[in-house]
C-alpha cells in the first residue's frame, strides 16, 4: 500500500510572528521556518504504517518556493521513502494545494492521503476536505486513531459530544488531530541518510492548474496588547469594579 502524505512550510511556532509595516500580511523575511506541526503527525502516523508492515512506501509531497525542499528533507529524515515539490512562486489558498494534491494522487495512485487537519499559519482547514472532494474519495478529518486492514481504515474522530468512530473503503483522505500521535525526532544518520533520499522538483506549470487566489487579503494586524491589571484594597472594592465599570456582574 502506497501512502501520500502532505507537509507544508511555516513559520516555526515558537518564533513570535511581526506583522508587516504595511499591514500586508506576516514578515517571514528573517522567520525560522519549519514543517506544519499537524503535518509531522501526519508523517509520522504513515512510518508507523510502514514500520507495522502495513504500507511498502511513504512519499511526501509539498508545494510552494523552493526552500519547501528544507522540509521535505526533514520528512525525509523522519522516515519518508521519496518526497515530491510542486514548485511555484504564487501565492497558494486551499482550493489550489488540493488541485496540486489531486494530480499529484491521480499521478502516484495512492490508497492513503493523510494530511494535517490545518495549518498553524491561515488555520483554513479546508485542503484535506477539498481534496477529498475533488478525488471523490471518502475522507475522516480531526483523526485521533487510525487503524488501516483489510482496504478499510477504521478513524476514530474527535466530536463535539465525544468520538466518533467510522469506516472508510480505501483509497481515502484522512486528516490528524493532535492526539494521533506523538512524532519522533529525526537523529543524524537519518537526516544524513535523508539527503541521498530521491526528491523530484516539478513546476507548477507543468500541471496546467489554474494556482490564482480566489481570496484577497485586505488586512492583517496584531492582536490587541492585554492592558496591565489593577490591584484592589479588598473583596469589596473589587465587587464595586466588577458591578459598576466592568458592568460583568
């Protein structure tokens, strides 16, 4: 069994994100970036399907700038067999990475995608969904639990009244939760091994995908800095506060 699974560039979660001068968008001129923190889940639910005997190959696909193969090689390293860029300069929405995804399926014949749920920098959640939709395949998304056999995969999916467990006839899109798993490290001989790892670099255009944004941003700002709290003499003071200038009570 073949498994795809796709991986996206970020900026890293830990760097705290600056906001253009001109209200544009993100500054990621000088960012660490690193892969989609849902998407190492994702990596990492496909090695162990492999590792289980389950899947005979892992390929990792990503599309974007070049400096996309940085991540891809970490994927590598985490256990991926081949990884593939679909490389462009455009500016990539959902709808477009589903269509770079959708050939790049039709192309490979996968009979597992797996996918992050979102992605921390537009948190869309949409590229799996739409995927899904295009293959006309059956898809599970928030997956807590996956169990591939018998060309069924059972997913267990967090809900809002609890989990829910459903069956899905493969080929099928699944997307991770962050209760799937726990992703490994990569340690160095894998990383080194990783470089030697096939990765094939194919233009967008060589798709023939319309890539345009149907989406225009207009405005990106900062979040409103938390104002500096007030100390109270006692129980009474802060009733009078919370009663008549909060006006919460």
């Amino acid at each position: 069994m073949k498994i795809l699974v796709a991986v996206k560039r970020v900026v890293d979660y830990n760097v705290k994100i600056r906001v253009k001068s001109d209200n544009t968008g993100v500054d990621i001129a000088h960012a660490k970036m690193s892969m989609n923190p849902f998407d190492e889940i994702a990596v990492e639910e496909a090695v162990r399907l492999k590792e289980a005997g389950i899947a005979s190959e892992v390929i990792v696909v990503s599309a974007g700038v070049s400096q996309s193969q940085e991540t891809l090689r970490t994927a590598l390293a985490l256990g991926a067999d081949r990884a593939i860029l679909v490389e462009t300069e455009v500016e990539l929405q959902p709808l477009a990475v589903a269509k770079i995804l959708q050939a790049v399926s039709v192309k490979e014949q996968p009979q597992l995608i797996i996918l992050g749920k979102q992605a921390i920098d537009d948190d869309c959640n949409q590229t799996g969904q739409m995927l899904a939709a295009l293959l006309d395949f059956p898809q599970a998304t928030f997956a807590s639990k996956l169990t591939v056999a018998e060309g069924k995969a059972t997913v267990t999916r967090e809900v809002d009244g609890g989990l829910e467990t459903i069956s899905l006839t493969l080929p099928a899109v699944v997307t991770t939760d962050l209760r799937l798993n726990e992703p490994r490290y990569a340690t160095l001989p894998n990383i080194m091994k990783a470089k030697k790892k096939p990765l094939e670099v194919i233009k967008s255009g060589d798709l023939s995908i319309d890539l345009q944004p149907r989406l225009k941003t207009l405005k990106v700002v900062e979040p409103a800095k938390r104002t500096a709290g007030v100390m109270v003499a006692d129980v009474a003071a802060l009733l009078e506060k919370l009663t008549h200038e909060a006006k919460v009570i």
